[in-house]
C-alpha cells in the first residue's frame, strides 16, 4: 500500500482535472459578471438562482467524489491470510487479500472494490463505494451545462437581434465596443460547453446502458477486447487511459492459479 493513491485530492494532479476545475470556475465568472449584468432585472434573478443552485451542488458533489476513496477496504483490515482456505483472491501488487471482485488500478497502484474504471477528470477511480457519487456529479455537470449553453444562447440572441437594447447597456455600462468582446467570450464558451455537454451526455446514456446490463465499464472493455492469444489481461487499458489488472486467484498453500 505503499506509494498508492487513496483519493484525487493526492498529489500530483492530473491536467484533465485542472482543466475541468479552471473551466469551471472561468464558466461562474464569465456566467455572473458577463451574462447575468446584460439581462433585465427579472432574468437576472431566474438566471442566478437557477445556475448559482446547480453550480454549488455541482461543485459539492465533484469535490465529494474527488476526495472519496475507493480502495477495497480488505486493504485497511490488515487481515491475514487464512491458509487452510483452499482459495482466496489474492493481488501480487498490493500483497495481499482483497474481495473477490477487486481489481487494481495501475494509476493509484491499489486495488478498487468493483472497480469501474479511473476518471482522469477527478483524478481518481471509480468503484463501488463512489459510483453513486460519480453518476450524480454527471448528471449535474450535464444540468449546469445545459443552463449555461441556454444563457449564453439567450445572450448572443439578444445581441445580434438587438434587442432589449444590450448593445447599447454593455457600452453604457463597460465602455465602447465592449459589447463585440462579451459576445466573443460568449461564443468561445459557448462552443466549449456544447463539446462538453455532448462528452458528458454519451457519458452518461453509456452508464444508464451499463447499469441495466449489470456490467462496469471494465466488464464491458474486457468483453469487447479482441480474443486474441496475445491479450494481456495484466494490463488492460480503459477508454478513459487507466491501466488496471485482474486481480490474480491463487491456490493456497500451493500457489497454483485457478482461472
Ligand atoms: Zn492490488
Ligand atoms: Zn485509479
């Protein structure tokens, strides 16, 4: 257990995470000091509330699953291996008893009970004791995404039709031609939340699949791996990048491996 990850909050992390966290806090600010000043009074409060109400459980929740951690908890038992059992599961990385449905993760180097796979965006795995935690952050990234994109939309319509005077409130209120560099922002995000909001969204009907087929994402890129005899079972590689490998059954006291 030495060396190994126990949560996304270890350091180093990963650029996707920083990416994810700077984008985010860039979406709040372009979100309260660019869109929200530039609508009528009565937009302004629907737009606050509804975006402030899902960006703070969003953020909670994504700092929940960063901070979660997902190791088989055999691990922390220090239980001993019992040898007049015929067989256990046992992993040669961590060294040491873990649950039958263990599997370890390469890029945490420990092993995840029901492992699913490892999200670069967090920076952590996912298994069982966080995969509630995982679909809830995804289906609230997909939510603020989506009042984001229907904002901005609003904004920039306004703009090029003109109306409700926005053009002339944003060079009243932030200077002469202010007007063409908020709708330039607005468009560059615009662009980037729409990319995210369909990543996120195949993300999400992918595990709504998984879930009713009753497999994790590690179940469904094994089975589809080509069956080829030169498969390396010890180090699989997620769509997500994580290497991760089956958790080896071994005969005790014979040490002899039972697949
Ligand atoms: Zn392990
Ligand atoms: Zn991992």
């Amino acid at each position: 257990m030495e060396n190994s990850r126990k949560s996304g909050l270890d350091c180093p992390p990963h650029p996707y995470q920083i990416f994810t966290w700077l984008y985010n806090f860039a979406s709040i600010f372009v979100f309260y000091f660019f869109i929200v000043p530039s609508q009528p009074y009565l937009i302004q409060i629907l737009m606050s509330s509804l975006f402030g109400l899902s960006q703070l459980l969003l953020l909670f929740y994504a700092f929940l699953l960063t901070k979660s951690n997902p190791t088989d908890p055999i691990l922390y038992k220090k239980k001993k291996i019992n040898l007049d059992e015929t067989y256990i599961t046992f992993c040669s990385l961590c060294y040491s008893e873990v649950s039958p449905d263990s599997k370890h993760c390469m890029k945490c180097n420990r092993c995840v009970h029901k492992f699913d796979h490892h999200c670069k965006f967090v920076n952590n795995c996912i298994g069982k004791s966080n995969y509630n935690l995982f679909l809830k952050t995804a289906i609230l990234m997909e939510m603020v995404e989506t009042i984001f994109l229907v904002c901005c939309t609003y904004t920039i319509y306004n703009w090029s039709a003109d109306l409700n005077g926005l053009k002339e409130k944003i060079n009243q209120d932030y200077g002469e031609n202010a007007d063409v560099v908020l709708i330039a922002i607005c468009s560059a995000f615009e662009f980037l939340t729409i990319a995210i909001l369909f990543a996120n969204g195949y993300l999400l009907l992918f595990h709504i699949w998984l879930i009713k087929h009753k497999m994790t994402t590690y179940d469904f890129i094994s089975k589809n791996k080509p069956k080829s005899s030169s498969m390396d079972l010890t180090s699989i590689t997620d769509s997500f990048g994580a290497k991760v490998t089956p958790t080896v059954l071994i005969g005790l006291p014979q040490f002899t491996v039972n697949k």
